[in-house]
C-alpha cells in the first residue's frame, strides 16, 4: 500500500471533499443561524460555541478576544472586537496561518463569518450569555477600594 503525505492544507481540502463530496457525512449539516434581532453591541462573547467547523471556546476582555477550537484546543485565535464585529487572526498546527472576520447577532446567541476571506464559519452559542449586570459587578469586584470614586467610599 503507497502512502501519500499531504500539506496541512491539501489534508484539510481533501477531508472537506471527502466528507462533503464522497461520503455521507457522520452528523447532519449545520444550517447557517438566521440572525433577526436588531442593534449593533457592544456584545459580550465569552463562552463555547457550536460551530460548523466544531467547538469554539471565546474569551474577551474589553475589545480583544483570544480563542481555541476544534476538540483539542490547539488551533487558536485573537482579534478585536468593534461592536458586533471580530477581526482576527487563526493559526493552526501544521498550516499556514490566516485571518477571518466573525459577525455577531445582537441578541448574542450567533455569529455567521468566515476565515481566509472565502470559507464559511458560524456559529450558535452552547451557554447562556453574560448578563452585562453580571460584568459591571465583575468590574466592580476587580476595582480596589482606592480607585472608586469618592462618592462610593463613604467620605
């Protein structure tokens, strides 16, 4: 048996043909989610994610996001978050890296975007979102008793 070795991106290209081409694949498609809800952030996108390419853990603090997806958390991404929109950079073993741009709802539940300007990425989220009262008590819990303003000192 002739065993061939493939670039990180042929292996992907060839799995993606594979498993959308020749195969049936193992679990249904991942419809795109239909974003209806109207605004424009800021949002808060910590949490895990079920994609159309896996998992996605997000974290953010203020405007950057840090990330890791896929089940063994190795590939990775960071960006800016500008109101609903991420930027970003990804990198994965064994391929080159690249760059991609998620948008999120407003009701913060998904995001539809891409990676590398041409290949489609979604996602619905797989926990509840941050309440933003939960997050200014999270701030105020993190701010020491010396930089809160005088009036909340009790003078």
């Amino acid at each position: 048996m002739k065993v061939f070795r493939l670039s990180g991106a042929a292996a992907l290209a060839s799995v993606l043909w594979t498993a959308g081409c020749a195969m049936a694949p193992t679990a249904p498609a991942m419809p795109a989610p239909q974003c209806t809800a109207a605004g424009s952030g800021p949002i808060e996108v910590t949490g895990r994610w079920q994609s159309n390419l896996g998992p996605v853990w997000l974290s953010q603090q203020d405007g950057r996001v840090t990330g890791q997806y896929y089940d063994d958390r190795r590939s990775r991404l960071n960006g800016i978050l500008t109101g609903t929109i991420l930027d970003f950079n990804w990198a994965e073993p064994g391929m080159a890296p690249g760059t991609g741009r998620f948008v999120f709802c407003p009701d913060n539940l998904s995001f539809t975007g891409y990676w590398n300007d041409a290949h489609s990425w979604y996602a619905v989220r797989m926990d509840a979102p941050p309440a933003a009262s939960e997050k200014a008590e999270e701030r105020r819990a993190e701010t020491p008793w010396w930089a809160e303003p005088e009036s909340k000192i009790g003078r």
